[in-house]
C-alpha cells in the first residue's frame, strides 16, 4: 500500500522548468530596442516589474562607458519579447573611489527635474575640489547645479535628458557654470532614477525635417535651371567678343614699333652723357693720394732735422 501511495504521488508532482519559456528582454526605443537579456517564466504577468541590470558598454559596445550601469524595468510583454522602460543608472563603485581623495571636497546633491513630457526623474550629481572648500562655497555650487539640471529638464523630454546624462553633457554643463563661481575640477552625476513616467505625448521631430528636406531641394532645383539657362547666355556673348579685340591688336602692333623706332636714337645720348660724368672722379682721387704722400714726406723731413739737432 505504501509503495502504490508513493507512485500516486509521484505522477502528481510535475517539473516546474519544464512548464516555463524563454522570453527576450528588449530595450526602450531611445536605446534602438537591443535585446538586453533572457529570462525564463511560466506566466508573462510574472515578468512585469522586473529589473535587469545592463552596462552601457553592452550596448553601445563602447569599452570607455563599461563604468556606467543602466536599469530597464519590464513593463509589457508581447507573444515572446518583454518590452523595458529606463528606470535608471549608476555608476560602478571603484569609479567613484578613483576621483574622490584626501584633503579634497565632495559637493553632492539630490534634485527632482520635471521634463518637458511630463515625467519627474531623481537626479544626483556631484562635484570634486583640488582642496577643501567652505561649506558657503559649496552652498553655492549646488545652486549652479540646480539651476543647470531644472533648466535642462525642461526643454527637453525624458529620453533627451537620459542620453545628455550619459553622454557627459549635463555632467560638462553643470562644469562651466560652476567654474565662474568656484574653479571646480569634475562634475559628474552617479546615480538617476526615474519616479514617474511620461504622461504627455510629445510630437515627434520627424515631420519637421521632411519639410527641411523638401526645402532644401527646392534651391538647388532653381540652380540646375539657371545653369542651363546660362551656357545659351555664353554662347551669345563669345562671338561679340572674339570680333571686338581684332582691330585693337593691329593698332597697338603698328604704335609698339613707332615708339620703338624713337627711342632707339635717345640710348646713345644717354651714355655720352654718362662717360665725361665719370673722368672728372678719377682725377679727384689721384688728387687725393698726391696729398697724402706731400704730407708723408713733411713728416718725414721733420723727423730727420730733429735727429741732426
């Protein structure tokens, strides 16, 4: 009895790993929808609000953002992929260890930025000294922060602001408007979380460059008309211009050698003019050198009457 009890028991018993299947892990349209994980589950609403921790070096297969670690949240599951939501980030710790050091001052804060699509997202950045600072100093660079990270948020929506915190824009925004206060030496923003999603749709910009580009082709088909208009231009214009220098030429021919002709008899003039100019120098040095050697031989002659003396 007990081994048939046991065997009853045992069919009832079913594999667990067996009933689940895999689903794909998808990222949010602002990361390009990569497929981020793996998961196993039996039911797709046990995948709901489960969170998957990324680097962004996964994902943009850049080696010098391996530090960065990204946060999506599982929001919506279709046939065999889960759909995420950004949920935020980190930084890794032995980043963090690396820029902060003795006799140097952290100056940290924690702000709530609403965007402009209507979500609130937690943001927490930090800054580092080359030596310790006043506590009204660094009262004075969270204002900088502040004002930088409310000013960014509002003109542009969630994903906008998520990619200028990873790319080091707001981080380098904050930096310049720190650096007029108190000279800074690096901004960044360790940690963000998102507290609410989007609630206003926001139209897309795709639109808006359509008529650019329809715009920017309207000029250049006006000069491809212009172009053609011009060569039946030219050709009008070149014979006029191929008869005008005709006559010029042979009349300009004709006074080059007159003027030559004249000026030929004036060169000779010139030159007798130039030799008598020349003898009367040479006849000024001999003068010269005659007097110095009349003063030599006075100054010898003295010397030898002296000697008689």
């Amino acid at each position: 009895m007990a081994k048939a009890r046991a065997r009853t028991a045992a069919r009832k018993v079913k594999d667990r790993w067996k009933a689940k299947s895999w689903y794909n892990v998808v990222a949010p349209p602002s990361f390009d929808n990569v497929t981020i994980a793996d998961t196993l589950a039996d039911i797709p609403d046990s995948l709901i609000n489960r969170v998957t921790e990324v680097s962004l070096q996964d994902l943009t297969n850049d080696f010098r953002k391996s530090h960065i670690k990204l946060y999506f949240k599982v929001h919506k599951v279709e046939e065999t992929n889960a759909h995420t939501q950004f949920a935020g980030h980190t930084l890794t710790s032995d980043y963090l260890r690396r820029m902060i050091r003795r006799r140097r001052s952290k100056i940290d804060g924690v702000y709530d930025a609403t965007t402009r699509d209507g979500a609130t997202i937690r943001v927490k950045p930090f800054a580092t000294t080359d030596k310790r600072i006043q506590n009204s100093q660094k009262k004075v660079v969270r204002e900088a922060m502040k004002k930088t990270i409310y000013d960014q948020a509002k003109t542009s929506t969630l994903a906008e602001f998520v990619k200028n915190i990873l790319d080091g824009k707001t981080g380098s925004d904050i930096y310049k408007s720190c650096k007029k206060l108190y000279p800074v030496k690096r901004v960044e923003i360790y940690k963000t979380e998102v507290l609410s999603h989007p609630t206003i749709k926001v139209e897309e910009k795709k639109p808006a460059k359509k008529e650019e580009i329809e715009e920017a082709k309207e000029p250049e088909k006006k000069e491809k008309k212009t172009k053609e208009t011009k060569p039946e231009e030219k050709e009008e214009e070149t014979p006029k211009e191929e008869e005008k220098p005709v006559e010029p030429k042979e009349e300009s021919k004709a006074e080059v050698k007159e003027e030559k002709k004249k000026e030929k008899p004036a060169k000779p003039e010139k030159k007798e003019k130039k030799a008598p100019a020349k003898k009367p120098a040479a006849k000024k040095t001999t003068k010269k050198t005659t007097k110095a050697k009349t003063t030599t031989k006075k100054k010898t002659t003295t010397k030898k009457k002296t000697a008689k003396k």
